[in-house]
C-alpha cells in the first residue's frame, strides 16, 4: 500500500513523505489490514528491521488525530526510550486536531513530574510507567493508545513481571485502550495476541534478505546448503570472517561472550582493517581517536579505544561510559568504524545493524548455575537479527562460530524455534512486590480480588489457579509478618511502611533489611561504610562485582579502617568489589585510579553511582519513617558525596552549579573552602585559578547568588 493511500490527515501524508517514505513494508500493510487505524488492538510479531518503528508511528498520529486521550510509549531500556523519544519528537511537526506533544521520562520513581501530564504522547521505561500507576496519576484514565516495544521481553527473569504487571493494569482499566505490541519473532505469540486481546500480525519479511550460517572445520555451511571457505589466519576464525566482510565493502559486527574478549577481539583486527582503509578515512578516524581522549579521562581502557578507533576498529561494552559509547555508535552507523566487537548487550539495546554479524561463541555466563550455558534460540535470533542495513545491503548474514559442533548449531540455533515466551509472575520476589503494590492501589481488597487480578496475567494463563493462590498466600504472609500490610475482617490495607516502600519502588525483602538494619544502629557516631554496605548487598544493587584474589587484602584493610562504621559485623567475605569502588569514589579516587586497583571502569562507575544514590535516598525515606532523624543529614550529605564523588570537605563548594569534584578540589587547594570565601574572591583572582578563565568566573559568582540569595 502506498503511503498516500492510509486513512490519515493530509499534513501527515506529507510529513510521512518528507521523511523519504512512499510505500508501507508488508508487516506495516498486514498492521493496516488487521484494524491498527480503526483503534483496534494488534500484536506484530516480525524480524528486526521489519518496520515495527513505522507502525508505531501510524498508531500515534492516527490516535491523536481522533481523539484527545494520551498515547504511551513503552521502553525496556533507557537508551531506547532516548531513540524513540528523539524519532517521534519530528511528530510535534505534522498539524492535525490536536496539538502532538512529545515527552520523555525514564527515572526518579519516587517522584511523577507534573509535566509530564501535558504531553499527549508519553515515552517511558517500563519501570516508570509501573511508579505511574502506584502513584495513581489521574492521567492514567486518559490513556487511550499503549505501545509496548520489545513485548517478548515479558519472559525475561529480571524486567518481565513489571511489563506483565503493567500490560494487565492498562488491558483492564474501564475504557478498555488500544494495545500494539511490538515483538520479535515468537513462538507462541498467538497467546500473547488472545492474553492482549489483539488481532495477531506474525511475519517473516525482512526489507534486507538475512542469510544464517555456521563455521566448523575451515568451511561456512549456510542454512539454505551453499558453502564457503575463510582465509585461516592466527588473528582467531571470528575476526577472519569480520574481516572477509570488510574486504568486500561491508561492516561487521562481531558478539564476543564476555568484555575481555570484545576488547582482544577487536586488538587482534586492528592491523588488517587499517591496511583497507584510505588516507581520507584514516584522517578522518585520527579526529575521532582525539576526541574520545579529549573528552574522557585517560584510563587504559580509554587510551586502547583511541588507538583502535584510529585505525577503524572499535569496541563496545557497558564498562564505557556513555560518551565513549555514543561516538563508537555514531560512527559505525555513519560506517566510519568498519569492525565493531561487542558484548551482547549490544543486541538489546541501541539498533546498530552490520552487513555482516559473527556470534563467537555461543555460551555465556549464566550466574544462577555459575557455569556457561547456551544461549537461547530466541536470544540467537536477536544477535542475528543485527545482520543487514537497509540502506546500505542488499542482503546481510549471521555466522555462528562453531566448535566441532557446527551440524548441532545448524539444527537448533538456525533452523530451530525461539522459545515460547513464558511469565515470571509467580515467582516469590514478583508477587510479594506486585501484591503489595495492588494492595497499595487498591486498599481493603479482599485475597479473591487480589487472585482474580493475577488469574488475568499472563502468568495466570500459563499457570493453574492453585499454583497462583499457593503463591499468593506465601506473599500476603510475608507482607504481614513484616507489617507491610494488615487484614482487618477479609480486607487487606497497606501500612504506612507498606505504601512507603511501594512508592519507592523497592523489593519489600529490601525494605524490611533497610529498616532493620538502621532502627538500632548508634546515634553517636558515622556510618557511612555501612551505609555503603548495606546497600551494595541489597538484590536493587548494580553492577556488583566479586573481589578477585588479590582485593581481599584491600577489602581487609578498608574494613578495619571503618570497623566504627559498620552497621553489622562483616569480614571481607561479606564484602564487593562494588563497595570497594564506591568508598574508594567518595574519597575522589579518579576513574584510572578505580580501574587500575580495583578494575572497575568509567561506565560501571557511573551507574554504581546513579544506582547508589536511589538505594541511599530510599534508605534515608525509611530513617524517616522509623523516626531515626539523627541519620537524615549524613543520609542526604552521602547521596551528594555518591553524586559528586567527593569527601564531606567539598559538599559546600559542590551546592554551586558548574563546581564538580575536580573544579572543587583546585578551589579547596586554593583556600577557597566555603561559600562565603567564593562570595569574597574578586572574578579577576577566580579567573587565575587553574583552567577557570573570565567566562566560567563570572558564571560561577552568578550561580553563587542563586544559591546564597
């Protein structure tokens, strides 16, 4: 069907086209036929690339042009949610009825900003749809479209029960919203189509034809028969086929199992890639090389990045900080880097396609068993579904490295079906956390309402109604028994401890040791270490990383430095490399300093620090409500330590705006110690100061007088 053909608006027809689209794919057709522009529900099921962004974008403007409710957006991931959020804002452009306006929130669950009420098109994880709606927001009856990107992740162990939970909240409220899910490839999406309510679209098109394929025993043997030879060489079989690729015009895309591998993965291409690169592109690669060492600070990470990057090759793991990651994405998508290695995280995330993908190995790391096990078909699927530009191939291919076993890899991973998609619902963790917040939602709700909710899951569909409610009993005495809720008669009401953990967004299992751990703890003394440790062995917390062999001794030392300030006895068994790095960080260790001792990089470190100063505030929320004042100034003093990375000395300095951990610390340096010592130095001394100059002077004395007067 053409584009100009579709039941819209005209100033969308011509917003469609200015946007280079004439004609829809079949998935988008199929979309079309099965009612997406009458308001009716639908589930596509189809291959990455397909389209589905399209789809989505059809079910906005038709919506919006209708009606005057609010569309959602639903994200797994925060780097998603920016892409989307950056793809519909062009929307606010077209001129229909109703004024289209975008917005985007993705964090703090504590708090639901009051702006956000006057988007009509919301974009937003998961997690912060599922705080909307404990909060209760009086929008939420507003809602009139949902879309749920990545719908099979409902199955994944972590994420899937908030996404199930949320999906039933909005599949029953009263005015019954139109759903669109959005999925990859899924073997039983005809019950998650009938769980919705959606009329199913299953499709197999792609716009770039994918070819799979295995390497065993020096030959490639693809599903459909035909076979090739590789060059063998001691650069390893992976980055032989990367690199066939790239001689042939192409750009790869190699998924290595673990960081250290990405990393030697992409050292090992370097001098074969730089070989096929023009002095142009090489000219081009060198400013991109300075720019990640001018913008990052120098670890060793970074300075290998730079050094690859320069001659074409690059790789990608979350222990980037997200700078050096932007630039790594950017320039693969522009086709500057030729040869990207990446962890698989990188198929979850951001969409960063590849003539050519090669999955190394298919085994991971599972923690559960402390073992490595095969990856799922499912998982298999979305690392090729990399495979193939649409701009820029005709066709993209997927190679498993094989080990001996390539006829095995053949069968189950290329010709095989991705696993059906099952609820994690009804597990302990799940339903202590979602009853309470049902209970919260829904005070004086009898145990047969709360089981008829869970009977509405997808949970409740794949599991029998005894399993649920034995499940549901052992939750509801876990709750009371730790007094986050009480039963009066048949009626279950949350305490004030229950609706305060609910609305901070934590496992009831950690707000019952946050709480205990602080009711007893002394009124005379710091507690930071313990503090630190308390929240570092929370499940909430992440990245958590073991100690080596060779940080027990550190751990050792650190904890009988601050023996006063634990809140239990620990040895250094009890300890991570995680609290190690956020007390070496709050003392201003810099990032070289954390991944030269402790091996914890740039990126790592930043969301340690975003992940500790939620665990923080929520430990300060409950001082609060077990009236333990006395904790609330070292609480709120360590969050902004956590933030700045910074010791208490420098907290004054860090009130003002432009005024970081670095810059704080040359003002200290130089007696500058207080706010009322910055209020006293003439700008022109200011300016003098190391690297502040006139400008950053006279923007620090303005800021100062915000926070003065």
């Amino acid at each position: 069907m053409k584009i100009e053909k579709l039941d819209l608006p005209k100033s969308a027809i011509e917003f469609l086209k200015s946007e280079g689209l004439t004609k829809l794919y079949p998935p988008q057709n199929d979309a079309i036929k099965a009612g997406l522009l009458k308001g009716k529900s639908v589930l596509v099921s189809a291959p990455t690339a397909s389209g589905k962004t399209l789809i989505a974008t059809l079910a906005i403007i038709s919506y919006l042009s209708k009606n005057k409710g609010k569309v959602i957006y639903l994200s797994p991931l925060r780097a998603l949610a920016a892409e989307k959020f950056l793809e519909f804002k062009k929307l606010e452009k077209i001129s229909i009825g109703n004024k289209i306006k975008v917005g985007i929130s993705t964090g703090d669950y504590e708090n639901i900003e009051k702006k956000l009420e006057k988007n009509n098109v919301l974009i937003l994880t998961n997690e912060k749809m599922d705080s909307i709606i404990r909060h209760e927001a009086e929008w939420i009856d507003e809602i009139g479209l949902v879309i749920s990107d990545e719908i099979h992740l409902i199955g994944d162990d972590s994420r899937g029960p908030t996404l199930e939970m949320i999906l039933t909240h909005l599949k029953e409220l009263e005015h019954k919203p139109q759903i669109l899910g959005l999925s990859a490839t899924i073997t039983n999406s005809h019950e998650i189509a009938n769980w919705l309510g959606c009329k199913l679209v299953d499709s197999k098109w792609r716009p770039v034809p994918l070819f799979e394929g295995v390497y065993d025993g020096g030959l490639v043997t693809m599903s459909d028969g035909t076979t090739f030879e590789v060059a063998n060489t001691i650069r390893g079989i992976p980055i032989d086929l990367g690199v066939q690729c790239v001689q042939e015009g192409g750009q790869s895309l190699i998924f290595a199992e673990t960081r250290i591998r990405s990393k030697s993965l992409a050292i090992k291409a370097v001098e074969v890639i730089e070989q096929l690169l023009e002095k142009k592109e090489l000219d081009e690669l060198e400013k991109i090389s300075k720019k990640i060492l001018t913008n990052n600070e120098q670890t060793d990470l970074v300075k290998t990045l730079a050094i690859l990057v320069k001659k074409g090759v690059a790789f990608h793991h979350a222990g980037l900080n997200q700078t050096c990651r932007q630039i790594i994405e950017t320039e693969f998508r522009k086709g500057t880097i030729k040869l990207l290695s990446s962890t698989p995280t990188l198929a979850a995330g951001v969409n960063l396609p590849a003539r050519r993908v090669v999955i190394s190995n298919i085994n991971r790391y599972n923690a559960k068993v402390g073992a490595n096990r095969p990856i799922s078909v499912l998982e298999y699927k979305q690392l090729c579904g990399r495979a193939g530009r649409p701009q820029y191939d005709k066709f993209g291919e997927s190679i498993v490295v094989g080990n001996g076993n390539g006829e095995e890899i053949l069968e189950h991973y290329i010709k095989g079906e991705p696993e059906p998609i099952e609820s994690k619902i009804t597990e302990d963790k799940s339903l202590r956390t979602h009853i309470l917040s049902l209970i919260v939602t829904h005070p004086g709700i009898k145990k047969e309402e709360i089981l008829n909710f869970f009977l509405q899951t997808l949970g409740g569909l794949q599991s029998s109604k005894p399993t649920i409610k034995f499940g549901i009993d052992i939750a509801l005495r876990f709750l009371s028994s730790e007094f986050l809720i009480i039963k009066k008669g048949e009626r279950y009401a949350a305490t004030e401890f229950g609706k305060k953990t609910s609305m901070l967004y934590i496992d009831p299992l950690t707000a019952t040791h946050f709480r205990d751990s602080i009711e007893n703890v002394s009124k005379k003394r710091k507690h930071t270490f313990g503090f630190l440790h308390v929240i570092t062995n929370s499940e909430e917390f992440f990245p958590k990383f073991s100690l080596r062999n060779k940080d027990f001794e550190t751990a050792s030392i650190m904890i009988e430095n601050h023996t006063s300030e634990l809140l239990e006895p620990i040895s250094e068994y009890d300890c991570s490399r995680s609290l190690l790095a956020l007390q070496s960080w709050i003392t201003e260790s810099s990032e070289t300093t954390l991944s030269d001792n402790l091996g914890i990089e740039s990126g790592d470190m930043h969301r340690m620090v975003e992940n500790a100063n939620w665990l923080i505030y929520c430990l300060r929320e409950i001082a609060k409500h077990v009236e333990r004042a006395d904790l609330l100034e070292e609480l709120e003093n360590l969050r902004r330590r956590i933030v700045y990375g910074i010791r208490e000395e420098l907290l004054e300095l860090v009130k003002v705006k432009g005024i970081g951990r670095k810059r704080a610390r040359t003002l200290f340096k130089h007696h500058i110690r207080t706010l009322d010592d910055l209020t006293k130095i003439p700008v022109n001394k200011l300016a003098e100061i190391d690297k502040i100059g006139l400008t950053l002077a006279d923007n620090i004395k303005s800021e100062l007088k915000k926070v003065r007067y």
